[in-house]
C-alpha cells in the first residue's frame, strides 16, 4: 500500500466524519518522519474520538495495520501515527494552541475537495 492510499483513506474517514478545517501537507523530500501530514479539527472530545476511530477502521478495512495512536480518552489532540501519514486529530481549542501547521510550511499543502 503507498502512502498515497493510506492518505486517501484516512481524508475519507476524517470527511465522512465531518472533521473540520482539514489540511493535508506533502512532506516528501522534507521529512525523513512521513510522506504526508495531516490535522484536523472536531467540535466536541466525542467527535474527536469518532474521527480517530472512523481512520482505525478504514485502515482495517484496507487491510493496513500497521499504526499507532498516541493520547488517552481525555485527550484534546489524538496523534495517529500511519507510518508515511501522520494525522493529528484536534479539538478547536487544542489546534489553536498548539498550531503544529507551523511546522510545516516548507511542504506542499494538498488541496482537499470535500464531499
């Protein structure tokens, strides 16, 4: 599976979702880490852990299990690292704080077509 694949099926588990503000960076040639980046937001913990979830099992469904999440069930951010597709899944007040985009600014942002 390329990474191409697994960021195509975690955008569709984060729109089917409704994940908010979601971005996608290409990292390739800049980060030795992961071929893509992605952060998105959710209205509510709740929603936040319904994103993440919806991305496990598309990867499931794709036969892809090689991942890890990272944050507990009180978290504000959920980190789940898909190997070349790292997503950060984020309540509103969290993104805003830690505004990890930043650290991105030398990839390529992915335009997203929302469904």
């Amino acid at each position: 599976m390329t990474s191409k694949d697994i960021l195509t099926f975690t955008l569709k588990a984060i729109s089917d979702r409704h994940g908010e503000n979601t971005i996608a960076y290409d990292m390739q040639g800049y980060s030795i880490l992961a071929d893509y980046y992605v952060a998105t937001s959710a209205g509510s913990n709740r929603q936040l852990h319904a994103i993440a979830n919806a991305i496990i099992e598309a990867a499931h469904l794709a036969n892809f299990n090689d991942y890890r999440v990272e944050g507990s069930s009180e978290s504000n951010w959920l980190l789940l690292d898909l190997g070349d597709v790292v997503v950060n899944v984020f309540t509103e007040e969290a993104r805003d704080f830690y505004n990890v985009e930043k650290l991105w600014t030398d990839g390529k942002k992915i335009e997203i077509k929302e469904d």
